[in-house]
C-alpha cells in the first residue's frame, strides 16, 4: 500500500485540479457577463454558477471519502463501511449558496463606485469569485471529513496535516500551531482561506500525522538550520466560529461577524 505520504500527496494534488475547476467556473460565468447592475440577471448568474460550484463539491467530497477510506484502512487494519456523502448545499451554515454568489454583483458595484474602470472592477469581482469557490470546496472537504470520522466506530479522533509548501503568503503559520491539535471525530476543523492542510486520522494509539507534521517541518526549516519554523510556532492564533463559514484560524486580534451579525446581515 502507498504510504501516508503519498496518499496525502495524491489527495492534495486532486484538490488542486478541484479548485482550478471552481476557478474557471467563476471565470466562464463573469467573463462577458454585462447585467452587474440588474439584481435579476445577477441571480440568475448566480444560481448557475452555483450548479457548477456544487457540483465541484460533490466532486471533492467524493475524492475526499475515498481517500479518508484508503488512509483510515491503513491506520485500522481494516476496510470502514460505507460513508454516506455529505449534502453541499448544507456547509454554509444553513446560508444559501445563491445569495453567497449573488455577492458578486455587490463587489463589481462598489468597485466601480469607488472609480475603478470596469475591467479592473471584473478583476477584483474574479479574485472575490475565485476565493469563494475555493473555499466551497475546502467546506466540502471539512464536511466529508467529519461525515466520515464520526461514522466509523473505531476512529477516535483525527490531526490536521500541515502543508506549508502548498500554501500561499506563509499562511500555514496559522496551522503550525494548529497542528498540535486533535480533533474529535464530531469537530469541525478550523480552516481560513487558501487553507491547503489535509487530515489523517488516529485510532487504536495509532496518529500517523503527528509524525508527517513533524517530518514535513524538519524538511522545510531543519535542514537549513533556519528558525522559521520556530517563528511559525510563536504566531498568536485563535479559533472563532463565523457565522457562516463555522470555525475558522484567523490571528489573535482578527475580527469576523458571528452567527448573529449574518443572520442579520
């Protein structure tokens, strides 16, 4: 059987070719789309890039079952039953993904209301959109991941798996000091966005990803002698529950709006 390694490897790498797909889905939907300033052709722009999105979704958390199933066999000894998959229309915290997309058309306004040209409004409206997509299919994964650690009897909890060489602008200092952490098979765990952490679980003593964190971080900071590793540690990290996202990283001092203020909003 592959090792843990690999099999971390092969998910993240199929991740990737998950959200390049989000990406291009926002980028078919807004490229050439002109009603920015119509609320009802904005919806229905909306409604189907959310088919896409979705539809990626499903996508991811089926990659994730499988790979969640292979890694969990290793650790057990055993095959796991069958795991039903999460519904992705659910991860938001009970937010519709149509008025999450519907957002767009607010970005593309107030950029343009601001004096951007309408290409550089569509460019900022692209990032938002890509982001957002993104993060719908790591709300996937995370859902999947706890659908299936908390239906297999003989999981007792799960590690995140820090990526740091994947991750963009040194964000996985939040998970270094995250990495530590176990979860119960019933927790959500914390992301943020561009979030690139995997999960493997623990059973029977069995925490493969203490190890793989601990290789992972030695490869990128010991071999060079260099204290990164160390500073990644000192970042002052919290977990908060988002009011639509569930918990999320962020830096001690960060504020989002909670449950209350989206509802709201």
């Amino acid at each position: 059987m592959a090792s843990y390694t690999q099999l971390v490897d092969a998910h993240a790498n199929a991740r990737d070719r998950l959200d390049a797909q989000a990406v291009k889905a926002v980028r078919t939907a807004l490229l050439g789309f002109d009603g920015w300033y119509s609320d009802a052709k904005v919806r229905d722009m909306a409604a189907q890039l959310v088919k896409q999105i979705e539809a990626t979704q499903r996508q991811t958390a089926n990659l994730t079952n499988a790979y969640l199933q292979r890694v969990a066999q290793a650790v057990i000894g055993k095959a796991t039953g069958a795991v039903p998959i999460v519904s992705v229309a659910d991860l938001r915290e009970g937010t519709d993904h149509v008025s999450v997309y519907e957002r767009l058309g607010a970005t593309y306004r107030y950029a343009a209301s601001t004096g951007a040209s309408p290409s550089e409004a569509l460019a900022t409206t692209l990032a938002r959109g890509a982001a957002m997509g993104q993060m719908d299919n790591l709300l996937a994964l995370r859902g999947q991941t706890r659908q299936f650690m908390r239906s297999s009897g003989r999981i007792t909890g799960y590690r995140r798996i820090v990526r740091p060489e994947l991750s963009r602008s040194g964000s996985c200092g939040l998970c270094a000091v995250a990495s530590d952490q176990v979860y119960h098979t019933d927790d959500l765990m914390p992301i943020h966005e561009h979030c690139k952490c995997d999960v493997l679980p623990i059973a029977g003593g069995k925490d493969p990803g203490r190890q793989l964190n601990e290789d992972e971080f030695k490869a990128l900071y010991g071999a060079a002698g260099s204290t990164d590793g160390r500073d990644l540690k000192k970042v002052s990290v919290v977990v908060h529950q988002h009011g639509e996202l569930g918990p999320v990283l962020r830096l001690a001092g960060q504020n989002f709006r909670g449950p209350t203020e989206v509802a709201a909003a």
